[in-house]
C-alpha cells in the first residue's frame, strides 16, 4: 500500500508539472463577473506562464487592481490572489486532488521560485471537516514539516487553518469536483480564485478572505473577441458544495 500511495503522489506531482507545460496560459483577457451579492464588474486580466507557475494581474474597470499567482491541475487553474496596494504576508497557492479523506497537494508561495512546488498530503475524515493530520508535509527547497489542518466546510467554501506545528497560516478554499484550490497566507486569507479551464477560455469562482460565499468571472482572449464574455452557468463549473444543495445530496 505504501508503495501504491508514493507512485500517486508522484504522478500527482508530474501531472501538475506537465499540464501547464503541455498548454501554457499567456496574453490579455476580457473579464466579466459578478460578486456573490449579485454586483457586475468588468476589467481585464494578463496571464503569464513562468516555470510551473502562472503569474495572474487583474485591472478592473473601477481601477481597483489585483495580484495572484497561480497553479495548474486537470483542467482547474488556481489562484491565490491580493489587492496590489494591501499585500499578505507568506501568501500562496495550494491545490490538491480529493480522494475521500485524503488531499494530495502541491503548492507555492506567492516569493518562491516559480520552478519549485511544494507538497502537502492531508488524512482526515470524507466529509472534509474537521482535523486533518499534514502526512507529508515537504518545502519547496525539500525540507520537511509536520502538523495539522483545521477545515470547517461554510456554505460554498472551506476554511482552511494550518498549525505546523503552531498557529499559522489560514486560506480559504473552492471545490470543483474532486480539485480543492486554497489561497493562503500568514493569519488571514487573502482571495481565491478556480478557474475551469475549456481551450482558450476560463470560467471561475472566487471568494476573498473568510466569506463563505462565491462569485463568478469568465475570461475570453482578447485576440479572439472585442466584447466582454458573458458568465457560463455551465454545471461542470458549479462548486461541489453549491450543487449538492441544489440536489439536497452531501458528498
């Protein structure tokens, strides 16, 4: 069984390297969205592939702009991202593949380079709630840490909080499926943001800091349109959590 367990992480690991590799994101995207309340917003977001990164720049049109970096898994893109003029401490991405009380994840920080992943395996219960013991806990560099995670599923989001081994960092996360992207930082959660990524389009949901709400934002390439898109409600882009109270089924 162990050896089972370290040729998945491994593919994992090789999988979240390969995909950006195979289909890089870069160029100018018109953006359209709406908060969770309901608000639309327009702007435009630059994305620039750099090592096993993608580095993630949004300027709206109200002149409010923001920063994030980002890492690719299947077909999800996600990013941790901050207001430019309000940075996090220790900000950065984590994402991982769901297989029932397990989380296999690869992350990085937001001032790391953009050629190294960390990794993190989490063991706790399937309802993704409650104490999570860090398995495998590896920097970027290749030193080791331990602790545990203390997710509490709210409404559409999961909040994340990290003792490793003492209080540290807290993110906020959005599942898509069997794909958990968390945004992270040093005592509070910056935004997050899981884009489903379909060719040259991205439909996402984001959150910012502890809401425990989701809004929505498509990105089309500029090159390929000279309006804004408009939001998908495609289903396969719905959060796990949203759509299970739509069918009253838990996962």
């Amino acid at each position: 069984m162990l050896l089972v367990r370290t040729v998945a992480t491994a593919l994992l690991l090789s999988l979240a390297g390969s995909a950006l590799a195979e289909a890089e994101l870069n160029g100018t995207y018109d953006a359209v969205g709406a908060t969770a309340d309901g608000t639309a917003y327009r702007g435009e977001v630059e994305l620039t592939t750099r090592g096993k990164a993608v580095e993630v720049g949004w300027t709206l049109n109200d002149g409010q702009r923001y920063r994030g970096v980002a890492l690719r898994l299947d077909d999800i893109l996600g990013s941790a991202y901050w207001p430019e003029d309000e940075p996090f401490e220790d900000a950065g991405i984590v994402i991982y593949r769901i297989d029932g009380g397990r989380l296999d994840g690869v992350w990085m920080p937001q001032g790391g380079s953009r050629d190294l992943l960390g990794r993190e395996e989490l063991l706790g219960p399937a309802s993704l709630k409650g104490r999570f013991e860090i398995v495998l806990g590896q920097n970027p560099g290749g030193s080791r840490y331990s602790g545990h995670v203390e997710i509490d599923r709210r409404g559409e989001t999961y909040h994340f909080h990290w003792y490793s081994p003492g209080d540290s960092f807290r993110g906020n996360g959005v599942r898509i499926g069997n794909i958990m992207v968390v945004g992270y930082a040093l005592g509070r959660a910056p935004g997050t943001v899981a884009y489903c990524v379909r060719g040259p389009e991205l439909d996402g949901l984001w959150t910012y800091g502890q809401s425990a709400r989701l809004g929505r934002e498509a990105l089309r390439p500029r090159s390929e349109t000279d309006t804004a898109p408009q939001a998908s409600t495609g289903t396969e882009c719905l959060p796990t959590v949203a759509m299970n109270a739509r069918t009253g089924l838990l996962d």
